[in-house]
C-alpha cells in the first residue's frame, strides 16, 4: 500500500506535468502559398500532411498577368479538403481599377474560403503610392465583403501600414530570418519548405498564437431569415387591408 507522502507526492506530480501540459501552445493550423513557381501539385497528397490546413493561391499580377494554375489549383485543392484563398500581386505600373478588375476576373467570391490577399512585395519599400493601394484595398472589400488581408515585408509594414488607418486589416508578414517584429495574423516564415505533392520549395506558414483559421476566413451569407420575416408580415398586412375594404 502507498504511504500518505507517497500519495501526496504523486499529487504533485500530477499537478506538475497539468501544468506543463498547458504550458505549450495548442496545434494550430499551418498553411501554404502557391504559384505557378510550384508547377502541378498533387493536392490529395499535401491534403495527406498534417502541417498543411489551408492554401493561399496566386491569382493574378497587376492588370494582365494570370496564374495559369490557378483555376486548376483552386478546384483540385478544394476537393482535397483544403481551405483556399487567393492573392493579387501589386504593381506599381497599373491603376487600381485595371487591377481589380483582372482579379476580380478570375477570383470567385463563391469559390473563395479565406478572405483575399493583397501582395505587396518588398521592393515596393519607399515609393508605393497610397491612393491606388488604397482604392484597390477598397474595391476588394466591396466585392468579396470583407476587409483583405495584407501581405508584405517588415520595412514596407513600417513605412506604409503601421498606423490606426490599418489597424483593422489583417497583416501576413514575410521573414525568414528571427520572428517578426511587427504585428501580424499569418506569418510567412519560409520560403524553402518542402511538402509531400509538391516538387521543390514552397512558402509555409503560421499564425501568431493570438489568431487562428476562424480569423481569415470567409464571412457567412446573410441568413435571410429576417427578409422572409418581413415580406410575410407585409404579405399579411396587405391581405388585412383588403380584408377591410
């Protein structure tokens, strides 16, 4: 039979390893980011991988350019089981409608699980004009109903977006080297990854430990609950009135 220090002491114990047990942060969902780069990728074996939930595909590039895997990447990811969001890549050499536009051209809203991206790369740091970003930040949100998450480095995250006017969108910040000494929701933080379907690098990512899956996705429709609640009281206010009459 166990002494009462030998029942006290496993008590401890317990309490200990409780404690350790909540010490480390809770698996969260790692994701992807794909391009043409990536060539065709078998997505029924990335689905297979534990560290992969999600994927952000490139869609489009300025007013022109579009992912020729993009459309193929979108569907065969989906029926993989992966949550799909799509990214544009600025450019400097166009204007913000021209962008939308091509985006808008191959992105649909219905197809779409997290909400859009904007890529700002890097070599943008010090001479981005802000109206066109602005504008084209605007112009997403309208069409997918939901503000866009931004991507892009450190330098321009300081430069450009480290104020209260952006305090309400989500960052993905990219940085391979060190963790990142800025705000973010998604962290890019290789580019040279390697996953099961996918021939040669590709860039992995992660969530600061305050976000999660639920913070990027897509917003739900509108339950039209409330628009049949009042077109049947309307309905029956008519009916009354010519009952009356």
């Amino acid at each position: 039979m166990k002494s009462n220090s030998d029942n006290r002491w496993h008590k401890i114990l317990v309490v200990v390893l409780a404690l350790l047990l909540l010490s480390f942060p809770a698996v969260r969902a790692q994701g992807i980011d794909v391009s043409k780069y990536q060539g065709k990728i078998n997505w029924t074996k990335v689905a297979k991988t534990k560290k992969v939930k999600f994927v952000y595909i490139r869609a489009t590039e300025g007013a022109t350019i579009r992912d020729g895997y993009y459309k193929t990447n979108v569907t065969a990811a989906r029926k993989a089981g992966l949550l799909v969001g799509s990214y544009h890549v600025y450019s400097s050499k166009t204007t913000a409608y021209q962008q939308f536009a091509n985006f808008k051209s191959m992105v649909s809203k219905k197809n779409q699980d997290l909400i859009p991206v904007l890529d700002i790369e890097g070599h943008h740091s010090g001479r981005l004009y802000m109206g066109r970003v602005d504008k084209l930040l605007e112009l997403m949100e309208k069409e997918y109903g939901v503000k866009p998450m931004i991507y892009t480095s450190e330098k321009v995250y300081r430069e450009h977006f480290a104020t209260r006017k952006y305090a309400k969108y989500h960052i993905f910040v990219a940085k391979y080297e060190g963790y990142p000494e800025v705000r973010f929701t998604l962290w890019q933080h290789s580019r040279t990854g390697r996953v099961r379907g996918i021939a040669g690098d590709v860039d992995l990512d992660k969530f600061h430990s305050k976000h999660s899956l639920n913070d990027i996705r897509m917003p739900r429709p509108r339950k039209k609950k409330a628009a049949a609640q009042a077109a049947a009281s309307l309905t029956a206010a008519v009916e009354t009135d010519s009952a009356g009459q």
